[in-house]
C-alpha cells in the first residue's frame, strides 16, 4: 500500500505526480524539510493547493496541533481526540483529490497513529445491499447533500466524515445504526501508518479515507496538511 | 466603538455578510473581551457541543479579522489576549473588522 521515496536531488516530481493520479497507494517521502515554504513549493509542482483562511498566513498550510481557545479545542484537528476514518472538505462542493501530511514531530509511545483504508478494499468487502445503499441514500455533509460513493466515467470515488454529517444535521436512530455499520466495514480494511519526523505521506482524499488515533494532550505532536488537487 | 461584524460567508461566492454594532469598550482591553461583548450582543455560544464516544466534547468557534481592504483579507486570530487597538481598522467605513466562524471546527 506504501510507495518509499527520499528527498534528494534525484527525486522526480513526476514520477510522484503519475503515481498520486494512479491512485492505489500512498506515496511516503522520507527526509523532507519542515518548511511551510518547501512543503508549499512542492506541491506546487504536482497540483494546486487549496487556499483556506484558516490556514497559516491564510496560505495553503495548517498546523495540525492542540491548541486551546476559550479553553476548548478550536477544531477537531486542534484537539487530541481519535478521528474516525472520513474525508477531508467532505462539505465543499467540489472536494480536493488529495492530501499531504508532513511529520514535523511525531507523538509519544505509539500514539496518533494514522490509519487509512482504500475505496478498493471497501469495494472488494462490501455486500451488493451496502453498495446500493452507499451509492444511492444521500447524506447531508453541511450545506451538501450527496451520496458516499459517487460513480463518475466508471471510477468510483468516496466522500464520508459522519462527524460533518452528525453536527450539522439530526440523524434518525435507523441512521446512526447504518453510519456504524459503514464504520464497521471501513475500520475492518484499514491499516496503520506510524509517521515519524521528515515523513511526508501524499495521499488520495477521494479513494482513501483516513483518521489517526488519540494521543496525549502534552505530547506537542505536529503534523504540516496541505490539500490540493493533483495536476 | 463601531466594528463591522461579518456575520456569516455565502458559501456559494464567499460574499461576507456584514452588519455595524456599536460596542462601549476601551481599546487597551484584550481583544478576548471584546469578542465576549459580540457573542452577548449576537446570541452566538463561544462552543459548540459534540458526543465522541461516551464523552461530551466542546469546540471553540474561531475567531478572525479583516487585514486588508481587499474581500480576501481574513486572518485567524490566533492570540486572544492581543489589545483591541493592535488590530488594523479595514472595514467598509474604516471600522474594526471582525468575524467569527461557529462551525467549521467539526469539519476536517
Ligand atoms: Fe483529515
């Protein structure tokens, strides 16, 4: 599922462009540079990136770190809470195909572990019942309202966060019951990535779901997120 | 004094939708003090309120000022304690500019 590079000047950003727009694994550069700056540039190279106010500098890159305001988490990428495997931007009309994660420092002892899994496997696992219903009940992910799995020129592509879905909208106890059955058959296909400082894992937002694991409030864990649409 | 509140974004066009309060506070107080009179003027609750597992999380809102004149100039405001007057006036009529975002902080 892991495709190993090392920054250096030999590394090709084709090569990563062509192997990010085949779509089946996730691309790790080891030993790159813990710059906003040298992150952004790069990406450049191989898609757009999206701009967000929230970012650093209102730029293309957020500090994923607790961090407290009124002492509350500011969002759910500032806290120290396992997230469930979803989509990033799963409420934009138009959701960035991929994302970048660069390890600045890793948490301790094991934790915020960062697990994925592939529309593939889902694919492969799910019953016809399941794919019917992932691909026709629509769910409203904040002002958007679509199904998980869409069909577009025979390739599938997958939209989930039931985090977005559960604070913007009320569910029916017979829905949270199938948001848990579809956690139940996304968890069961994941696998763990442990990111260690340098790591720079790119990944399709749109054929893979991610999430990572709790860790300690104090563990000063920072992880650099850029999205951005591959060229 | 007078602040321009952009009250809410269009998603569609991010067009901000802004209204003008006037607020008696003196601008050598934090910046945490003014947007505690806002979130009283306007109703609007500091957290919002998630079940995770089988505990109760609150997440802040986010809290942002307009740093240009131009429509994209929203910048987070990352330090609450900063005074009120140490923050560019780049509303419409020159006013203090400000915004807070309730609910973005559930979507990843
Ligand atoms: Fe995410």
């Amino acid at each position: 599922m892991l495709i190993n590079y090392t920054f250096n000047k030999e590394l090709v950003h084709e090569n990563i462009r062509k192997d990010i727009i085949k779509g089946d694994k996730i691309i790790c550069i080891k030993n790159f540079p813990l710059s906003d700056e040298n992150l952004n540039s790069f990406i450049n190279l191989i898609g757009i990136p999206i701009i967000e106010y929230r970012n650093n500098g209102g730029n293309s890159i957020f500090d994923v770190k607790v961090f407290k305001q009124n002492n509350f988490f500011r969002s759910i990428a500032n806290s120290n809470l396992n997230i469930p495997l979803h989509t990033d931007c799963a409420d934009f009309k138009s959701v960035p195909n991929c994302i970048g994660l660069l390890c600045v420092k890793p948490a301790l002892l094991e934790q915020g572990v960062s697990f994925f899994t592939s529309l593939k496997e889902i694919l492969k696992e799910a019953s016809n019942s399941k794919l019917k219903e992932l691909t026709t009940k629509k769910w409203k992910f904040r002002n958007e309202l679509k199904p998980i799995l869409q069909k577009k020129n025979e390739q599938f592509s997958i939209c989930y966060d039931r985090i977005t879905i559960e604070s913007f909208s009320q569910i029916t106890d017979k829905e949270l019951e199938e948001l848990n059955s579809f956690d139940e058959l996304f968890k069961k296909e994941s696998f763990e990535i442990m990111l260690k400082k340098g790591d720079l894992i790119l990944f399709r937002n749109d054929l893979f779901l991610h999430g990572r694991s709790h860790f300690d409030l104090n563990s000063e864990r920072l992880i650099k997120r850029i999205r951005f649409n591959v060229k | 004094m007078k602040i321009e509140f952009i009250s809410e974004i269009d998603d569609e066009n991010g067009t901000p939708v802004s209204k003008v309060l006037d607020i008696d506070i003196e601008e050598n107080l934090s910046i945490e003090k003014l947007f505690s009179k806002i979130h009283e003027i306007t109703g609007i609750p500091k957290f919002k309120e998630m079940k995770w597992g089988d505990e109760i999380e609150k997440i802040s809102c986010t809290y942002y000022f307009k740093s240009s004149f131009d429509s994209e100039g929203l910048e987070m405001i990352d330090d609450l304690s900063k005074q009120i007057s140490d923050f560019p006036k780049k509303g419409s009529n020159k006013e203090l500019c400000l915004y807070i975002e309730e609910s973005r902080g559930f979507v990843n």
